[in-house]
C-alpha cells in the first residue's frame, strides 16, 4: 500500500477532541492496540458512521472535508484513550 501522506498524526480520542485534519477528504486511520476501537466520523455533534479498527490495523477512509473524525473503544463513541493516529493523505490505490 502506497501512502503519501499530506500531515502529522495525530491522536483524536472521543468527540471533544475530533478534528477534520485540516478539512482532509482521505485519512489514514492506524490502531497500534491490543484491542479493537472504533472510528467515528461526525457533523457537529453528531455521529453520522463508524467503523470497527482490528488491533493493529490500519484502514483508508473516505469522508467529506467538514467532517470530524476520532477513535473510541465504544462504538457509540465512548471510552478512554485508543492508541488510534490519523493522518491526512492523498487518494492512493
């Protein structure tokens, strides 16, 4: 997988610290954890999908510029830290 990244990681647990990584279309979302976590994406406060991160995976995602995304352990978005980095890339593959 071929991966040109557009920014820094950065660490978005739970929705007060969600972020559009500067208005990014596609993300790179990696789970360095033992555990399962999910990554929400969200239009104000409002979740609107989400999608379930294996430990130690790591998925592209599609989404629109003004939305937020972040990790929870919750899948309604709830929990504690998620050891969850994003990061803006290009469209790749």
């Amino acid at each position: 997988m071929l991966i040109k990244p557009l920014g820094t990681s950065q660490t978005l647990d739970l929705i007060e610290n969600a972020s559009d990584l500067d208005n990014a279309k596609c993300v790179l979302a990696s789970n360095g954890g033992e555990q399962k976590r999910f990554v929400l994406l969200a239009e104000g406060s409002t979740i609107v999908a989400s999608v379930c991160l294996p430990r130690y995976s790591m998925v592209k995602i599609r989404k629109d510029k003004a939305q937020k995304i972040f990790a929870a352990q919750g899948q309604a978005g709830s929990g504690d830290a998620t050891n969850v980095t994003f990061t803006k890339i290009s469209f790749t593959d």
